[in-house]
C-alpha cells in the first residue's frame, strides 16, 4: 500500500510539473509572436523603450488572439495596451499615473 502510494504522489508531481512547463511554453510561444510587434510599435509611436510586460492576458476569441498588456518603458512611464485581434495594431493608451496598478 505504501509503496502505490508513494508511486501516486511521483506521477502526480511529475505530471503537475510537465503541465505547468508546457503552459509557460506556450505563453512564451505566443508572447513571441506578438511582442516584438508591440515593442516596435512603442518605440515608434511613443518613443518608448520596452523594459518589460506585466500583466498579460491572451484570450482566443472567434478564432483571434486578443491581447491585453501593460507596458513598461525603461524611462518608467507605463502604458495599457490592447489587441483586439491577430491582424490589428495595438490601442494603446498612456497610464497618468505609473505607480497605479490599474490605469
């Protein structure tokens, strides 16, 4: 019995470690997709150069990736950003005040 047991809890952990892998996969595989596209499109509309992106949400909606992000620029000034499908430009709109969460 202890032995099963024991055997439970390995499979359990290994497969809870290879479904938390495969989900950061393929998060990255689409943040690379659409990424350097909205970093590009920072630096030319707003001279911004991206430090990082917080607060990404990806959701597939009638076959469309719609994408919402914060951006965060290396000059501290953070901009909400949205796409509202795979084949459009960002709607990005500058955040008052950086230090908000929620802007």
């Amino acid at each position: 019995m202890f032995r099963s047991t024991v055997h439970l809890v390995k499979f359990v952990a290994v497969f809870f470690t290879a479904a938390v892998l495969a989900m950061t996969a393929v998060a990255q595989g689409t943040q690379e997709e659409w990424g350097p596209l909205l970093t590009d499109q920072m630096s030319l509309e707003y001279d911004c150069e991206v430090a990082f992106f917080s607060q990404v949400a990806e959701r597939d909606v009638n076959g469309q990736t719609v994408v919402i992000a914060k951006v965060h620029c290396q000059d501290k000034r953070t901009f909400d950003a949205h796409r509202p499908g795979s084949f459009e430009a960002f709607e990005v709109h500058p955040c008052e005040n950086p230090n908000n969460r929620v802007c």
